[in-house]
C-alpha cells in the first residue's frame, strides 16, 4: 500500500470528498513505482500498476491525521505530464480534526447541492426566473397564508413577440425575453412577489400589496420597458408589454384568479397592447 504525504487543505478537501483525484507529477520516483514493462511477443509492453488503497498523511510525527482510502483507478494524464489516482471510498481515519463532525459536513453539503439541484428544476433555462410548475406549488402555499387577501396576479405578455422572431430571428427573440424577464425580477421585489415564464412569451408575477400600490408600479415597469430597446445591426427592437391584473381576494379560487388575469392582458391587446387591463368583479 502506497503512502502519500499531502498538505492540509488537499487533505481535508479528500475527507469531505471534495476532491475525489489525487493529481502526483511523473518523477523518476513515481514511474519507478507505477510503470510495470511487460514482455508480449518479443515486445517490451509498458503498463500502469493499478492498486486496490493508499495511506494519505498530513504532517509530521506519529499523530499527524492519515486515512486509508480506495484507490479505484490510476490514470497517466498526458497533457499535464500527471499520474492521476481516482479515490473511492474511506476505509479507515487516524487522528482527523474533523473525524467525529466529517459526515455531519458532509450531510449539510449533500443538502445544499440538493436545494441547488432542486432550485435549477423550478427555473426557466433561458430567462433564469421560475417555471409553470413552481409557480402551481407556490400558489398552494400563497392560498394558504394570512396575507391572502392581497393576493395578486399579473400576466404579461409580449406584444407582437411573433413579428420580432420572424424579422429579427430567434436570438434577438430570445434577448427580449431576458431582457422582459430582468425588468420584471426587478419590480417583483418592489410589489413583494415573484416572477413565473408561464409559457413562450407570457410571464406573471404573484404578488402580495395593495391594489393601488400595485398599479402604480405597474404603470412605472410597463413604461421603463418601453423606454430601453433591444440593439439589433438593422434597427433598434422596440419592446413594449401588454397586462392584465386579477385579485385573489374577488375571487377566492386561484384557478380562476389566473384565468381572469389571463382574460385581461387578452382585452389589453385588443384595445391596442402596451397597456395594463384590470378585471374587476
């Protein structure tokens, strides 16, 4: 069994499987150690020994830190001149700082890649704010929380987002919907809500504030989306959006919540687009 004596952070990084390839450079020791020549056919073969574990070792003395680990593979790394030990996993650790509390680290990084994980799922790959689905689970939660009846939504939607594909190709379309998708972020912090692509080019934000607070800043993003365009080699791209505004506390059901705000910003581009439809009671 081979023993390595590496520093400390590369040591703890290796217990917290942080690093799971021990990187050594081709000296004349290692290809001593590793390099088997082989005799096939009157040919001398060279061949990498592979081993089953190795002892890894920080420090000096009898009670410097070690773990006995498996060593699943050895790899020669050609462009980097390297012998390259894959780790497995850890059979046995000697006088580890964090032997007792390693795999409650451990655990706690698992769970944080976990949320991250789950965090990527529930967004939208292009636009980077929430999907349909997580939109649905919040809703499940919003309906159930005091502050319901300041429930809101808004559904917006791109005018004329069909004609920006069609005369400036699918790039500059997807730009507009970062860019739309920016601007709602931003106000979204402003009315205490979120921002969900509902589908294609149509986003909503839930939101819990006072209707009148609402409409204000609404009318104010609508307006600075307009006033930024989209830099294309012909032409700048005008962006304007339509909206539609719903209130859970009229209707007490947020299926039809959605659906009404989804009717609004539908009269909104009836009566011209670039403008904010409310439906009332």
């Amino acid at each position: 069994m081979y023993k390595i004596s590496i520093d400390k952070n590369l040591f703890e990084d290796i217990l917290l499987k942080r690093v799971t390839i021990l990187k050594k450079d081709t000296t004349q020791y290692w290809k001593k150690e590793l390099i088997e020549p082989t005799i096939i056919n009157d040919k001398i073969r060279y061949s990498i020994k592979q081993v089953d574990k190795i002892k890894l070792t920080n420090g000096l003395g009898e009670d410097k830190p070690s773990i006995v680990i498996e060593c699943k593979n050895i790899d020669y790394n050609t462009k980097n001149n390297q012998f390259e030990f894959k780790l497995g996993k850890i059979f046995e650790q000697r006088n580890t700082d964090i032997e007792e509390d390693y795999k409650d680290t451990l655990i706690e990084q698992l769970l944080r890649e976990k949320a991250q994980l789950e965090d990527n799922i529930n967004k939208d790959h292009l636009t980077q704010v929430y999907n349909r689905r997580k939109m649905e689970n919040d809703l499940n939660i919003y309906i159930n929380q005091n502050n319901v009846n300041i429930l809101n939504t808004v559904f917006i939607d791109a005018d004329r987002f069909k004609g920006i594909n069609d005369n400036f190709g699918h790039d500059y379309g997807d730009k507009v919907l970062v860019y739309i998708a920016q601007k709602l972020k931003e106000y979204a912090k402003i009315l205490n809500g979120e921002v969900y692509r509902f589908g294609g080019e149509e986003f909503i934000i839930l939101c819990f504030c006072k209707k009148e607070y609402l409409l204000e800043n609404l009318l104010k993003l609508k307006e600075d989306i307009k006033y930024q365009k989209i830099f294309h080699p012909t032409r700048s791209i005008s962006v304007t959006v339509s909206m539609g505004v719903s209130f859970f506390n009229d209707w007490k059901n947020k299926d039809i919540m959605i659906k009404k705000a989804d009717e609004a910003v539908f009269d909104a581009k009836k009566k011209g687009r670039d403008r904010i439809e409310v439906y009332n009671v």
